[in-house]
C-alpha cells in the first residue's frame, strides 16, 4: 500500500520539526502530504507559505493539498515551489456559492490543469464528506486521480467518515486504473477498510506523527 505522510501545521517551525522527524525514517526521494488551509474553505488555518518551503531543501517528493477558495491563485506558486502533485477541491471550483465573483468553473479547472501540465505535475481532484460522489461523473473523462475526503476538511485527528468507502467503490468501479488516495482518520482498521474498497493510497498524519513509533506505523500501513 502507497502511504504518504501528512504534514499539518500552524506555522513554519512546526513544518520544521515534522520534515525532520520524517527524514528519520522515510527514504529521500518519497512523497510527502502538506495540508494548506486558508480558514475560509475550512474552519481552521494551516501553514502556507510556499516561498518558504525550497528553503528547507527537503529530498522529498511534494503534493499540496489546496483546502482553500480560490485555488487557482495558490496553484502557481506551489508549482514554483517544486511541487510534483496539487490537489484541488471539486467544492472550490463547481460550488458557487463558494465565489466571491462569477467565474466559469470549467476555465477555471482548465486554468489549473494547463499550470500543472506545463510543469509537469499530476492534478488530483478531491471531494469533501458532504457532497454526492456523482458530482464528479462529468469530470471522470479529464482525470484519473482524485482524493476522497473522509474527514471534514481542515485539523488533523478527526474521525474517519464510513461513507466515504461508498465514494471508493464507486469511483474504483468506474475508473479501475485511476490513482485514489483517501485521506483522514487512517490507521490500520480504516486502511483495510479503505483497501477494500479501492483506495490505493493512504494520506495519514495523526496515526503517524504522534506515535511513539512513527517507523513502526509507518511501515505498518505499509503492510495492509
């Protein structure tokens, strides 16, 4: 199983810290998770600052995960910053009552996607715990990654929402070859869960970073 570390935190030295306890055990060159949330897309604020992060001169591969209004204005510097995959919500782009202004959503998804091809970087569309996974069914034809929210999105340590195992489902019976990450509230009972269902990666913060054996859960989830 495919597991990413998730780094979730409220200011750079925490970013600090956590980059280096991941180096303690996992190999350069593996990806690693950061959460990027802007207090109005989610209830709360994590660091973003991506001028910063080249400046930590990590070895590590980057997916941002874009939890913010507006993600077409935050994708261009993560991009910069060396991103190699950006995960933007369905909510932020087709919801419009997330719009300060009227937009066409499908220029703006084209927007994002022209940036990240152009970069080479992979695009993964994501989707929140309360919206209707055959929302995405007009898009299924343009992308083969997407990211199921089982958590609302925002702090780390919240509890795994048990229908987004139905959102896996569906999406693995429609696209068998697509990338599907799940992300929040994983720890082995949930990674089987999510396995089962069609999940081939797993983006885990809380169960890694705050046991007394990062390796050891590390390589656990590793294992299912």
């Amino acid at each position: 199983m495919e597991v990413i570390p998730v780094i979730n935190c409220p200011d750079l030295d925490c970013v600090v810290k956590t980059v280096h306890k991941l180096e303690d055990f996992l190999l350069a060159g593996s990806w690693v998770h950061l959460d990027v949330s802007d207090s109005r897309f989610t209830y709360g604020k994590s660091w973003g600052e991506a001028k910063y992060w080249p400046k930590l001169k990590s070895s590590f591969k980057l997916e941002v995960h874009l939890m913010v209004e507006e993600p077409e204005k935050a994708v261009e510097e993560w991009l910069e910053a060396g991103a190699k995959r950006i995960i933007i919500h369905y909510e932020a782009i087709f919801n419009p009552g997330l719009r300060f202004h009227e937009v066409n959503p499908n220029e703006v998804w084209e927007e994002i996607r022209n940036k990240c091809v152009a970069r080479g970087a992979e695009l993964m569309l994501a989707i929140n715990p309360e919206t209707p996974v055959e929302m995405l069914s007009p898009l299924l034809s343009k992308i083969s990654a997407f990211q199921v929210l089982a958590v609302n999105p925002g702090p780390a340590g919240q509890i795994f929402l048990m229908p987004s195992l139905n959102k896996i489902k569906f999406l693995r019976g429609k696209l068998p070859n697509a990338k599907i990450e799940v992300d929040g509230g994983i720890n082995p009972e949930t990674a089987r869960l999510a396995k089962a269902a069609g999940a081939s990666i797993l983006a885990c913060g809380t169960y890694i970073l705050k046991n007394s054996d990062p390796d050891g859960a590390y390589h656990a989830l590793q294992s299912i």
